[in-house]
C-alpha cells in the first residue's frame, strides 16, 4: 500500500492513472492534504508515500518533518514528488528526512515512467534506511542528478 498527499485534482487523476497502468494491483490511498493523511499513517501502515511540496496550508515539508518526528513511522519512505525545480526546496526536504525529490514532467508519457520506475525502486527496497538523492531533471536534460 501506498499514499499519495496531492492537492491538484488534474495530478490526482494523473497518478492514478500512471499507477494504474504501471501497477494495477497496487493498493493507493489519495489524500488532499498532510492533515488528512496523519491520521491514517497509525492504522494503515503504508510503504511508501508520495507527497507534492507545494499545498496550500500544510506543506509537503511541514508533512516530511511531522512524520520523521514520530519514531513508529520511521520505515516509512517518502518521496517528494512536485513541479518545484528549485534547489533550495530539494535540499530543505532532504534535510528534513525525505528519501526522494522527484519533479514530476510534463509530458504524460515521461509522468507515467518517472513514477513507475520510483515505485519500483522504492518497493523493492527493504523499508528503512532508503536515503537516495534522486532528482529528475525536467525533459530535455538526459541524465539525473544525485
């Protein structure tokens, strides 16, 4: 199982039907925001959540530094998934304890890649201790940075 903290409606659709395709027996909770999301961190225990930075109110950061404050959430991989391509922002999730910046392409095709194969790395990682550098490039650039 797998949560996804989006706000953006057209991002929702998006990922659920990149992670559809990608992953159809995947199980995924959408929430619109870290308030929503905490609660149910307690009692369902996902893998892995994938959070956008930029929210109104609560911000993918403040969410980061909210779920590494509790030890009993310690195993659980989060991977900052956003539009945001500054450097500053990247380096802030690291610091607060995110396993991974990602920047979410434009293009559908691009989308739908990227995210697979995210999930397919974090997912057959073991649960803790996953602390990657990964950024993606916006298209155009060939390589990702570490």
């Amino acid at each position: 199982m797998i949560f996804v903290v989006e706000d953006s409606d057209s991002d929702v659709e998006a990922i659920g039907r990149a992670l559809g395709r990608s992953h159809p027996g995947l199980e995924v909770e959408f929430f619109r925001s870290g308030a929503e999301a905490l609660p149910r961190l307690a009692h369902a225990h996902p893998r892995l959540m994938l959070l956008d930075l930029n929210m109104p109110g609560e911000s993918g950061l403040d969410l980061i530094r909210q779920v590494r404050a509790d030890p009993a959430l310690a195993g659980l991989t989060l991977v900052v998934f956003t539009s945001s391509e500054e450097p500053a922002e990247a380096d802030a999730c690291y610091a607060a304890g995110a396993d991974s910046y990602i920047y979410k392409p434009l293009n559908f095709a691009l989308f739908q890649s990227v995210l697979s194969q995210t999930l397919d790395y974090w997912l057959s990682r073991p649960a803790s201790g996953n602390v990657a550098r990964t950024v993606v490039p916006p298209s155009g650039e060939s390589s990702a940075q570490t």
